[in-house]
C-alpha cells in the first residue's frame, strides 16, 4: 500500500485560513439571519441558541453539521508542479493554493 503525504506552505497556509475565515464569516451572519443550513433545513433550536451565543462573544464560527466538516483539499500532482485547490463543500467556494507552475 502506497502512502502520500501532501503538505501545505506557510504562505498557503495563511492564504487558506484567510479565505476559510472570510467563508465562515459569511456562513455564519447567513444561518443567523436565516436559521437555515446550507440545504436549507431549519436549524435546530439548540444550534440557532449556539450561534447567537457566538455572535455575542464575537466567535463567528458557523454550524457545519455533528463532524463540523466543510472543507475538502484536493492535490493534483502533476509534471509541473502540485495543483492544490480547497472547496467549501456546503456553499461550493473554491479556493486555487497552487504554486505558480
């Protein structure tokens, strides 16, 4: 069985926690504003309680479900050098973190 082991830069590093950060954000005022999650199911009222709880203390992290997964990185090696992209998979936001090829 073959390992990969694929590794991001510091600059792309910071380049996705910037980008993630901007994505929770909005995510975040939506659900509040709506009550609603990415299907557009009604929030439970435990988790519409949790967000406005962080609204208040200014912590604008979004609900993303049990696991809190919202994010998929895909890494494409190729002659050129690595293709690495990052997609939010609830709203389909897509972030290119490749290297200059």
């Amino acid at each position: 069985m073959s390992t990969f082991l694929f590794k991001l830069s510091r600059e792309q590093q910071r380049a996705y926690k910037q980008w993630r950060d901007q994505i929770d954000e909005r995510v975040f005022f939506d659900q509040i504003e709506t009550g609603k999650d990415w299907r557009g199911m009604d929030l439970p009222y435990s988790v519409r309680e949790t967000l406005r709880q962080r609204k208040l203390r200014r912590i604008h992290q979004p609900w993303y479900g049990m696991n809190q997964d919202a994010y998929t990185f895909m890494f494409t090696p190729t002659r050129l050098g690595m293709v690495v992209r990052v997609r939010n998979v609830h709203y389909g936001d897509e972030l290119d973190l490749s290297e200059e090829l």
